[in-house]
C-alpha cells in the first residue's frame, strides 16, 4: 500500500513540475505521457486481487500533498 501512496505523491509532482521545465509541444508530450504510464498503471493494478478501499484511499490521499505545496508555489 506505501508504493501506492508514493506513487499517487510522485506522479503529480512530476506532472506540475513538468510545467516549469517544458514549453510548447514538449509539454504536451509529456503531460500525454504521464497520463497515459499512470492511467495504465492504476488500471492494472486495480484489476489484480487485493485492490481494496486501502489502496485507492492511498491513492487519493496521496495527491493531496502535492496540490497542497503547489498551491504555495502559485
């Protein structure tokens, strides 16, 4: 469950720092890139066994922090 939590903290941080880093079409290959690796990723790995309430409260909870610090940054 911790890998889920920091997944779900990465993948944001990742996809608002991106921001910061790339302009013009670059970003939106990489904005594309980021939604597709973790659309597949949490498809997958709701669809095994196991997957219960836990994992998607650590999913949410996990992009909670993320948005927290870049509304500082804003």
């Amino acid at each position: 469950m911790s890998l889920v939590g920091a997944f779900s903290l990465l993948a944001p941080s990742e996809f608002l720092a991106v921001g910061y880093l790339l302009g013009g079409w670059p970003i939106v290959a990489a904005y594309l890139l980021f939604y597709g690796t973790a659309a597949v990723l949490i498809i997958r790995c709701n669809v095994r066994a196991g997957w219960g309430r836990r994992h998607r409260l650590a999913l949410a909870g996990g992009t909670l922090p993320t948005y927290a610090w870049h509304s500082f940054v804003e």
